[in-house]
C-alpha cells in the first residue's frame, strides 16, 4: 500500500465529527499509515502517494458490530422453521449449539469464525466483537476465546450464558466455576465478561456477581438485558457502569431513566426480534430520553443468523422508528461507544482508516433499499479489504 491514500468524489461524506456536525458533499479524504489524517472539499484534497475516485458515492465510516456470537459450529435452522411455525423461543435453544460447538475441532471453529469475518467484511462491518458461551467448559470456553482473538481484539467471556445441562440441578455449582476456574482460564484471552440476564438464565444477584468477578479479573463488563422479559438486568449494568445493556426490549420508565443518566449504552439487537417473531424495542423512547443507542447483529445460530448490519438499520428505521442518520450513528460511532473505542465508528482526523464506499449517493439507502447490497468497497486500516465491483 502506498503510504498516503486519497479518496476522492465522494458525494456525501459522514464524519461524526462533532466540529463540523453537517454532512460533507463533494468532499475528499487521505488516510495514512492506517490512520484518516485530513476530510474537507475536494478541491482542496492534498497530494497523496495515491488518489481513488469513488465518482459521488457516499462514504460511512466502518460499521462497528458490539455484540455478536460467531464461535460455534452447527446451525438451527429446523428450530427457526418450527418457530415460525409457532414454537416460542426460549433461552435453552443455546443448550443444542452447546453440544455441537463441544464436538467440535480447533479447527472446525476456527473456519466457522473466518467465514463469518469474511462475512462481516462483505456487508462493512470493519470491528465486531466476539463472544464465547457455547463451550461452558473451562477448556471449551478457552479455546472460543483463544481462537476467537486470532480474527478481533474484542472478544468477550459469556460463560454465563445459560447453565449447561450437567449443571441443571446446581445452578450455584456453575456460577462458582464461571466466577472461579474458567474466569481464570479465559480472561487472558478476553477483554470483556458478559452475562444472560433473563428468564430461564441467570437472576439478577448472580449477574452482579459474575461481572463483579469479571471486573476483578481485570475485564470490562456488558451484559445481556432485558430481552426475553422485564428485569434487573439493565439496573445491574447501570450500578456496575457496564460499557453495553444488550437487547433492552423490555424497559420500566425507572430503567430507561437509568441508561440516560449514564454512560452505559443500550445497544439494541432487532435481528433478534426479526428472527424469534417478537416485539421489537423503542428505540425513539430510548433516544428521546437521551439514552446512547447503538445498532448490532448479535449474529448467532439461534435466535439471529444475520451478519448484515444494514439490515439491521433496515429494521430500526422502519421498525423502531429510528431515522435514517440516527441509524447509521448507532450502527458506527455508538457500536464504539459500546466498546469503549473512540478509534473507530467515525472518520476525524485520527481515526482507523475503516470506512465504506457505498454504491448509493446518499447513507438514507442503507434503509431507502432494504435487502440491496449497497456495501461495494470496504476499507481497513487503509487496506482495501472487500471489493464487490472492481474499478
Ligand atoms: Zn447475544
């Protein structure tokens, strides 16, 4: 790669760089050494090593994907046909990818993760995060998460996501091997604990105190919240200042008053909602309380087999009544909100070079088309890493 790069004929440029909130039009960009150094006109656009035209095509930052499950092997596609048949879901489906992630090989988990990274590629997504929890092992929980942070830095320890079938009977036998041995196996190879907080998972008290575990170990915290029915989960994330309250589908007036007044984000999760036939969360009531929402795939076998984040923007718009722009936002700088990142999920001046060229003048078309590919090239790190239409 030449060492500067310029991108030049962008139609609409999206920042988020709050010093200059308005969309930028007819603008350039120059990344170097991996990094955006300078956005403005293209007029003024400086020598670079390199020049790229793009000829009007709008120009997002990377899609920021916080919360997604891609270690395990296996599919559950006859349990969603039953679904949409009128089974309802529940959170022990996890249990039978349980069983087919334990029998499976370094390897087979190690390709099921590069197929989907390539995946998220493909449709933009330049971060995503990484969880365990198909394993619920020591050993299987650790190596999820060692081959996990070959492909991404954020890599989360879900252990707790339900109580594995050999410890039905003892439930407080297994938050003890969470919160004790596989805590300690796993966290050298995660940056985050997370915990199911629902129905038919973990309660409140022990949420709390797997995080309170995992923040001893020197792990940030996230948890899964208020998805299946209302709960303490998102009131634990709050006191604990966890970086993400996951799902958030069913909020009391006293929780989303809870997330306003802090800096934990509600990151919400609609393919899930798409995929289990549920109600979908309020984002408008979230964002008109003040609450910082972002946009995720929770990408796993079960309950939302999607790697495609404008389909998940798709849905918040028409579903959740979100704006276009509000969407796009969620879905870059409030996933690294999420994360804690202020590297990535927008394009000011030191920022990654992760950014998409869409094949759409304007970013409304991620949602103004749903099921189009408009993602047509997709930058890392100034490499181009997906090309769907060669120049
Ligand atoms: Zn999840």
């Amino acid at each position: 790669m030449a060492e500067s790069l310029g991108i030049r004929g962008i139609g609409e440029l999206t920042t988020f760089d709050p010093a200059h909130p308005e969309l930028l039009t007819d603008a350039a960009l120059v990344i170097e050494d991996g990094c955006v150094v300078w956005t403005g006109p293209q007029g003024q656009l400086p020598v670079t090593d390199a020049v790229v035209d793009v000829h009007g095509a709008a120009v997002i930052p990377g899609f920021v994907d916080s919360h997604a499950h891609p270690m395990f092997a296996g599919d559950r596609a006859a349990e969603f046909a039953a679904r949409m048949a009128g089974q309802p879901y529940a959170a022990g489906g996890i249990r039978s990818t349980v069983a087919r992630t334990r029998a499976a090989s370094d390897d087979e988990l190690r390709s099921n993760l590069a197929r989907l990274t390539a995946e998220f590629l493909r449709s933009g997504i330049t971060t995503f995060e990484a969880k365990s929890g198909y394993g619920l092992t020591v050993p299987d929980e650790e190596r999820s998460l060692r081959i996990a942070s070959e492909q991404t830095t954020e890599t989360t320890f879900l252990g707790a996501h339900v109580v594995p079938q050999e410890f039905v009977d003892d439930p407080a036998g297994y938050v003890a091997l969470v919160t004790g041995p596989m805590l300690q196996a796993c966290a050298p190879h995660a940056r985050w604990i997370d915990v199911f907080c629902d129905r038919g998972a973990f309660d409140g008290d022990q949420a709390r105190a797997i995080l309170q575990a995992g923040r001893v170990a020197g792990l940030g915290l996230r948890i899964h919240a208020n998805q299946l029915q209302p709960g303490p989960g998102v009131q634990v994330a709050v006191e604990l200042d966890a970086a993400s309250a996951d799902h958030c589908t069913h909020l009391s007036d006293t929780d989303v008053d809870a997330l306003a007044g802090s800096s934990t984000v509600a990151t919400l999760v609609p393919g899930a909602e798409f995929s289990t036939r549920s109600p979908y969360p309020d984002a408008r009531r979230l964002i008109d309380a003040g609450v910082s929402v972002a946009l995720a795939t929770d990408c796993n076998p079960g309950s939302s087999y999607t790697t495609s984040m404008a389909f998940c923007i798709a849905i918040a718009v028409r579903e959740m009544h979100m704006t276009p722009s509000e969407a796009v936002q969620a879905a870059t700088l409030h996933g690294a909100r999420a994360l804690r990142r202020t590297d990535v999920g927008h394009l000011r001046a030191g920022a990654s070079g992760d950014f998409i060229v869409l094949d759409a003048p304007s970013a409304i078309h991620l949602a103004y088309r749903p099921g189009v590919d408009c993602i047509d090239r997709v930058y890392r790190q100034g490499h181009l890493v997906h090309e769907r239409s060669p120049l």
